[in-house]
C-alpha cells in the first residue's frame, strides 16, 4: 500500500514538472516572439546621445583571479554606453589580482567618499587611474567577506549612479550590454508615453503600458566562454567548449535561460537574475537590504528580497529578462571545481527556501509567494531529494520482485526523450532566433550531449545539490573559493 502511493506521488510530480517545462517553453517563445517584433523600433544609437539615458555602475567581485582580471577590466571599459563607471572589488586575494591591477591602470591610492549604507567587511583602501583613458576605473581593496555578496555591497556603496550591473570578473560582456539591458528601465522613464507601437523621440523605444510598472531588475542570456576566441577582452569568436563537462554546461545555461528564465519573464514571475549578469535599481536594492553577505545565493536573494520590499509597500514592479546572449562566463572545468560550484549553490537554494519560508504560498506576496516561491520549492529545492528517494525505493522494489518492469521501461524511456526533447527545442531555438555558432554542426554536436546528460551529467547535479544541502544542515562552513580560472583562448592568427 504504502508503495503503491509512494510510486502514485512520484508520477504525479514528475507530471506536473513535465506539464511546467512545457509551458514555460511556450511562454517562452510568445517572449522572444514579442522582443523581436520591438526590435525594428529600437534604434540604440538615440539612447547615446539622449540627456534621459540613465548612469550605471559596473560592480564586479575578485577573489583571487590574477590569471584573467586584466583581459576582463579592459572589457568592461571597452562597453558602448556614454555614462558607466567600472567598480573592481578585490575582496581581499591572495595572489597577485591586486597587484596587477596596479600595474597595468596605472592605479594610486586615493581618498573616496565611501557611504556604508550597507554594512560590510572594512575596506582598506581605493585605487583611481593616473591615466585618463582609465577614468572610469575604481578599485577597491577589502577584507575578504568570505562571499561574492559582501563584495558587491561594497561596490554598491561606492557606486555613483542609480543603477548597478552586477558581474563577474572572469566574464567577457557584449559590448552593448548596457545599452540592451537597460531598455526596460528606460520604458519606466517614459511611462507617460502612451502611443503603443510609436516609438519615443528621446530615446527611439517603444513603450507599451506593461511596463509601466516600476522595472527593479534585468536579466539577459549567460553562455561559457570556455573555448570561445577572446582578443584583449573582446569576444572574436564563439565556440562551444571542447571538454565534456563545460559543454554540458553550456547545453544546461542555454536551456535555463531561453526556456527557462524568458518563460518567466513572460508573466513577470523571474525567480532570479543571474549573479554573472544582473542590471539592478540601487535605490530598491539598498531599501531592501542588497545583499545578504552570509549568503551563497545570493543573485536569488536580493531579486526576492527587492520583490518582497516591493510588495511589502504596495508597490507594483516588474523584472524582465532580455533572450539575447550578452555574457561569456568561464565555467568550471574540471570535477574539483564544478563539485565546489554546485555544492554551494545547493546550500545556497537550501537557505533561500529558509530564510524566506514566511514568503511561501503566502497570498499576501501574489505571484511571489504563489508562483515564484513554490515552483522554486517543489522542482528546484525538493527534486533531488525526490529523485534519491526514488532511486532507493526503486532499488527496494527490485530486490523485493515488486516492480513492473513493462510499465517501468515505458516511463523511464518517456522521460528521457522528453528532456532530449526540451534540450533540443532550446538549442535549436536560441540559434534560430538569436545565432551565435558559426555553424550548424557546432549546435548538433553540443546537441548531442543531450543524449548523454539523463546519464552523466544530471546525477553529478542531484548529488552535488544534496551535497549542498547536507552541508547547510550540519552548519558546515563553506567559503567564496577560488575557481582556477584557465583563461581564455586568443584569437588565432589570420
């Protein structure tokens, strides 16, 4: 008896999940269908010049990465936007991040009004450029907060501007990142406009009146630059990644974010904003708290925690998510790595669904608290606790003589073509709509790795979550760590 409803329960969530993956692919396209139909109105070149284009300020945590943060600086100072500073948060290395950073800026120590409106660990000293063609570079030296949020505090401090593009300092930016990302936030700075369809005079957008609610954060697609050709910073060439385990990644990020995060911006329920890539309002982010420096979730924090302060003061908001590629990040490449990555980001789901419980099917928070929260809950949090328990009960049945097989084979195999369906439908779809492989044969082969995931890659992440979560139940101590960035390939000669 007791199996019987145990097996009834598992099929009933893995039909539910199955059912949510399959409308969040369709919402999805209905989101990027509706990007690309503005795009012909939008002429970026306007928002250069206009007086109303809004400043930004550049955050990007460094722990340790001396092998990359030169090439990586010089790509953030080469983005195309008129008003941006550079913030680089050397969160106390030790290794040469700082030192180098010195050298090739042309860096001295300078005196700088720093306004702790979020509390951090104490910073040592701030670092401007003798060179005028690195103006727009500030770096700040502090102790280490043993997570990338107490960095990014800090960087929020010091940052001039109402708005915050949080980053990673081993990733390689498109260089209109900034001019795409802040397009909802300037909707918001134009919601008096009222002609739909016409674009507007200022800064050549159109503005329709779903976005007239206030815009706390922007998103956009994250991809591995693993193997791509990067020359000083810039991005030459996009490859997919020769080794198995980033391009199982990059199969997964393509399918978390085309499907995934646009099918969540479709209907204004973005559980989360990538920590590689994030556009933020300061202003809502410094009410709400910013970050909560003890977390390893923190990009999922602070976008539930900004919701929250909206709701909690009855103000309406939006978060959106842009299905264009406009990050490379380096994705771990070796098991070491990856298990550190993931185990982390296990524990940090598991104090999110803690520390936010209140918010939990609470109707007061609207789709916060009835969408976004309990999705998180059920098929993020609580699916590999399921699968382990399904894999034991499973084996229990096998040895006790009480499975059907006919049956068992049946759904095994519906499962696994249906994730090779879903993987294949993102693929496929993020190279039709927005190409970024040179050719087709480089999308079938990272394809391909679809058929291998259900069976390699996919149990590494559920053990690896697990990981994360026993660690959080036994108060284990984990720290920000060191990624051993290999760098990035140059580009090849002609």
């Amino acid at each position: 008896m007791v199996g019987t409803i145990f097996q009834n329960c598992v099929f009933i969530y893995g039909i539910v999940m199955l059912l949510t993956y399959a409308l969040l692919a369709i919402l999805s396209n209905y989101g990027v269908r509706r990007f690309k139909k503005r795009q012909p109105f939008t002429d970026y070149s306007l928002l250069l010049d206009s007086p109303l284009t809004p400043g930004i300020s550049v955050i990007a945590p460094a722990f340790n990465e001396g092998v990359t943060i030169i090439s990586n600086v010089r790509s953030l100072l080469t983005l195309n936007y008129t008003k941006f500073e550079v913030i680089i948060v050397n969160d106390g290395s030790t290794d040469d991040t700082l030192e180098k950073l010195i050298n090739e800026f042309e860096l001295v120590e300078v005196d700088f009004a720093y306004n702790e409106r979020i509390i951090t660990r104490p910073v040592r000293r701030m670092f401007k450029s003798t060179n005028i063609a690195y103006d727009k570079l500030l770096v700040i030296d502090k102790v280490n907060g043993k997570s990338k949020a107490d960095a990014s505090n800090a960087g929020i401090n010091a940052a001039a501007f109402d708005y915050f593009l949080c980053t990673d300092v081993d990733c390689i930016l498109d260089r209109d990142t900034l001019l795409r990302m802040v397009h909802p936030f300037m909707n918001e700075e134009h919601k008096k406009i009222k002609e739909i369809g016409e674009p507007c005079p200022e800064c050549g957008y159109v503005h329709v009146e779903e976005d007239s609610m206030r815009v706390i954060a922007t998103g956009a697609t994250l991809r591995l630059v693993n193997s791509c050709e990067v020359d000083e910073g810039v991005m030459v060439r996009v490859k997919p990644p020769r080794k198995y385990l980033p391009r199982f990644q990059e199969m997964e990020y393509i399918r978390a974010y085309v499907l995934g995060k646009m099918g969540w911006s479709a209907i204004n329920s973005v559980p989360n904003v990538s920590g590689g890539l994030g556009l933020f309002d300061k202003e809502i982010a410094i009410k709400a708290g910013g970050y909560d420096h003890q977390s390893f979730a923190e990009d999922m924090d602070i976008v539930t925690r900004m919701a929250s302060y909206m709701v909690d003061n009855k103000l309406k908001y939006a978060i959106r998510y842009i299905p264009t590629s406009q990050c490379w990040t380096e994705g771990p490449a070796t098991m070491k790595v990856f298990s550190r990555q993931r185990t982390r980001w296990g524990r940090g789901l598991a104090e999110i669904m803690t520390i936010h419980r209140h918010i939990i099917l609470n109707p007061r928070y609207k789709k916060l608290g009835l969408i976004v929260l309990p999705y998180n809950l059920l098929f993020e949090f609580l699916a590999p606790i399921i699968e382990f328990a399904g894999i034991i009960f499973y084996i229990y049945l096998i040895f006790t003589h009480q499975v059907n097989w006919p049956y068992a084979k049946i759904l095994l195999l519906f499962v696994y073509l249906f994730s090779i369906t879903i993987t294949t439908l993102a693929m496929c779809w993020d190279q039709l709509t927005y190409p970024h492989y040179k050719t087709w044969k480089e999308v079938i082969g990272l394809t391909f790795m679809a058929f291998l995931e259900p069976i390699l890659y996919h149990p590494l992440i559920v053990f690896f979550a697990l990981r994360g979560y026993w660690f959080f139940l036994i108060g284990k101590k984990t720290s920000w760590g060191n990624m051993q960035r290999q760098g990035f390939a140059p580009k090849k000669p002609n």
